[in-house]
C-alpha cells in the first residue's frame, strides 16, 4: 500500500470539489469513528446472535466452526473491492457514486436504488432483531408476550429515537458509536469467557460436527431436507447477514478526515475484527451448549435456551443489558448509513422529492428530511413484512447485489476508463476480487430464496420489475447522474456559494 503523506482537512476538500459537490456535511469524524460506525452496524451481538438459529438449527456446530469462516470470507471479497473504489473516490452515497462514474449514470441509478432498499430493510431487520432479543431476554420477567402490536410499537419507537440522535448532528451520533465499537469488543469477550469458564465441557469436536436438524428436529427453523449441503450453505446466511454494513464508512467519507485513507481502513477493519470476535465468540457458545440436540430443537430460541442453562442469574441478566444497548446503537448507525445514501443520490436528482431529500439543516449539518425518511419506510416495511427470516433474506439479497454493481463495472473499468487510484490498492489484483464476487452474489442469490423464504424471491422480483419499469418509462431521459467532467466545472461557482451560505447561517 501506499505511504503517502495523509490528507490535511484541505486536501480532503480538494477531493471533494473535484467531484462537483460542497462540503455542506460536517467533516468531524476521525479515523476510528469511521470504523466504530461500520463495526456498530455490523454488531456481532445482533445479526450474530438474533440469526443464531439459522445456522445451529441447520447443521449443528460446524455451521460456526466452519461456517462462520467462509461465509465472513465471502463477505471479505466485497469488503476489498469497495475499500479499492472507495479509497479512490470518498464520498457520501459512495456505491451509488463509484458505480455512475465507472458502469455509467444507469448502472449507478441502478446500484442506488438496491443500495437504499438494502439500507432501509437491513435497518428494519436489525429492530425487529432487537425486538426479538428483548422479549427473549426480559420478556418473561416484564410479563410480555410477543405479538405483532408490540412489534410494531416497539419497532417504531426505537426507530423514531434513533432517528432523533442523528437528527442532533453527527457529534453525537459518532460519540455513540465510538462507545457501541468499544462496548462490542468488551462484551464479545466477557460473553466468550463467561461461556467457556461455566460450559459443562469443552468438546472440539462440535465445531467440525454435521449433524441434519432440518425439520422439527431444528425447531422448524428449515424445512425438512436430505441434502446437508443445501442445509450447510443457507447456515452460511448467519455470517453473510451478520457481516454487513461496512459500506457505512464508504456513505460517511464527507464527514471523515483523511477520508481516502480512513475509509478504505474503516471498511477492511471493521470487517477483519468482526469476523474474528464474532467466530470466537460463537465457537464459545458451541462449546457451552450443554445438549446440541436440545439447543438446536429450540430453533430462534437457542441463544436463550443456552445461557439460561449456562449462566448464573446475575451475570447472564447483565450481560442481556449490555448487548440490547449495543443492538441499539447498531440500528442508530444504520439510520446514519441509510440517510447518507439518501442524501447523496437526492443531491444528484435521483430521488422524488429531490429538494427536499438533499437539505442539509443550518445548524446541526444533518440531512435531516433523508433521516427521517428512512426511519418511516423501514418502519412501514416491518409492518408489511413482519417475519424476521424473510426479512433477513430480502437484506442480503438488496444489499450484496448494490455491493456488487460498483466492483463488476470496476472490473471492465480498470485501466481503461478507471486509471486513477487511490491511496489504498491493490493494483491488478482487483479484476481476481471482482470476478470472485460476480460468484458470490449468484450463490448468496441462490441461498436467500430458499424455502422457507421463498417469499423473498418474490418481493425482490416485484421491486426489480417496478426498478426497470421507472428507469426505462421515466428516469433514463430524465435523470443526469453525478457531476462528470466539464459538469464539474462547471458547479464551482454553485459550490462556492453553496459553502458560504452555510458559513454564514452556522
């Protein structure tokens, strides 16, 4: 990698000027907060544990021991490629940017609109996970009984709450998730110790054990199925879906210093350090299982099942505490991710509403209407599609095909229109990671439609079809894209007053 020297706050503005857009964000964010915010969306102690039955109800212990190590690979690929794109060209609503600049304005109309589905589904499927885990963990105890009124009031409110935080400002948003990135990390490895030091007893073996819980044997979390390998492969959704979110550091580079190099750190980290405390972290909870035939029948419940046997009162009850505020500050940082994307693509006239979508509030520098548009729709989608499972599977779905647009029309960009780098890179080793990931998306395509989430195939077939019916019937002659050659001149004028008026107004 390079060994530049970093970006000072006017180099950074240089960056972002040469890309036709005013710096109207505030730039606050350091380097770690970067990564904190991508490593609170990607929260091993929500998606790790909330999907837990995906895997353990499948296969047994090997869907972690070995399981959870290749589906983080899979994910890996798509981390490098975007650290590549997004090192070269750091701003908000970065998939949707790279994508128009390399593939063209329709590959990057395209890319933004499976982006913000994906954002606002995966946003929704992390509440309706922090749901599940409070009546789980308290429920009981506050004599709660799970029912799609609750869900919905709880899913709204905690929504609401956590668009309000960002409505704030970014300051605050970014102290939180500074302190989610290092409550994770304390609380990955007090669960890890806390399980191995009261588990019955350590056997190995488990983590490279197959074993078919398909059916009622598995809680009826799959249906039931002869074929191990299929079993295998849609275990691999837990790590998949868990491993998500890194494309935060990417649509926060306008608030980012040095962002060319913070970014691309942001997005390597975040995923390097997830997968390894979350495999260790889940490993642990194989070994402590006291009966895996017991655990796996509990289906969505095996989490709880476990340490209710394991743990001792006291320690167990605090532990519940601290991971509910780390899955929090997890859907907080998702709503950041999502009105980020929102911001940006308004910004370029791709959105309804566009004027409204891109403002910026004086003081607080938030995209404030892009905030709370994402809460109410994936509020709304909660409400259409309450089942945490399909919801899970719609997520992937959204949000691996929009991370792979950009790196395939990197692939047939590099070294022909795309000759310029950015700090972090990989040079031609890019075009290994991009074809790689073009296999992914086909297999991860593959896994999330299977029964019993069938309706997911659905659902991203209507919206597909709705895409190409707008972008061919309205937005192909309509929309422009983002500022290209002679446009970005072009803006300099517009940008420099744009700057001063909000000098002015703070």
């Amino acid at each position: 990698m390079s060994s530049e020297p970093h970006q000072t706050a006017s180099e950074d503005l240089k960056v972002l000027h040469s890309m036709g857009y005013a710096q109207e964000l505030a730039r606050n964010m350091k380097g770690f907060q970067n990564f904190a915010i991508s490593f609170s969306i990607i929260c091993i102690l929500s998606g790790g544990i909330n999907s837990l039955g995906q895997g353990i109800s499948g296969v047994g212990g090997a869907a972690i021991g070995i399981g959870w190590i290749i589906g983080c690979g899979v994910t890996f690929i798509f981390a490098l490629g975007m650290a590549q794109i997004g090192s070269a060209y750091p701003t908000a609503g970065g998939l949707y940017h790279w994508s128009s600049i390399l593939g063209g304005r329709g590959w990057g109309w395209l890319t933004a609109w499976l982006n913000l589905l994906g954002l606002v589904t995966v946003l929704g499927a992390i509440n309706v996970g922090t749901y599940n885990f409070f009546i789980g963990a308290f429920g009981a105890r506050l004599g709660l009984e799970t029912s799609f009124g609750l869900q919905a009031a709880f899913v709204g409110g905690i929504t609401v709450i956590q668009a309000i935080v960002n409505h704030m400002g970014i300051r605050a948003t970014a102290r939180l998730t500074d302190l989610s990135g290092y409550l994770i990390f304390a609380v990955a490895v007090a669960l890890t110790v806390a399980l191995l030091a009261y588990a019955p007893s350590w056997d190995f073996a488990r983590l490279l054990s197959f074993k078919n819980y398909s059916g009622p044997a598995g809680g009826d979390v799959w249906p039931a199925t002869d074929s191990m390998l299929l079993l295998f492969g849609v275990g691999l959704l837990l790590p998949i879906y868990t491993i998500t979110g890194f494309d935060a550091s990417a649509h926060t580079a306008e608030e980012t210093r040095d962002a060319s190099r913070a970014v691309p750190r942001g997005i390597i980290n975040s995923v390097v350090w997830s997968a390894l405390f979350g495999w260790l972290m889940l490993s642990a909870f194989v070994l402590a299982i006291p009966d895996m035939d017991k655990a796996a029948a509990s289906g969505w419940s095996v989490f709880f099942v476990t340490l209710d046997a394991v743990l001792p009162g006291p320690l167990k009850e605090l532990l519940y505490l601290l991971i509910f505020v780390c899955q929090l500050i997890c859907g907080l940082a998702t709503v950041t991710s999502a009105s980020r994307m929102i911001y940006a693509f308004a910004r370029d006239g791709g959105l309804p509403a566009s004027n409204t979508l891109k403002r910026v509030h004086t003081s607080y520098r938030t995209p404030v209407a892009a905030i709370w548009t994402a809460a109410v729709i994936s509020i709304a989608f909660t409400l259409y599609t309450p089942a945490y499972a399909t919801i899970v599977s719609v997520t992937v779905i959204f949000i691996f095909l929009s991370y792979g647009l950009p790196l395939i029309a990197g692939l047939f960009a590099y070294g022909r229109t795309w000759t310029k780098m950015g700090p972090w890179d990989m040079g031609p080793a890019y075009r290994i990671v991009a074809v790689l990931a073009i296999a992914a998306i086909v297999l991860i395509f593959y896994l999330g439609v299977q029964p019993p989430n069938g309706a997911a195939l659905w659902i991203t077939g209507i919206f597909l079809v709705i895409t190409a019916v707008v972008w061919f019937g309205f937005e192909r002659r309509r929309f422009k894209g983002p500022p290209i050659g002679d446009e970005v001149a072009r803006r300099q004028a517009e940008i420099a007053a744009a700057e001063r008026a909000l000098a002015a107004s703070a």
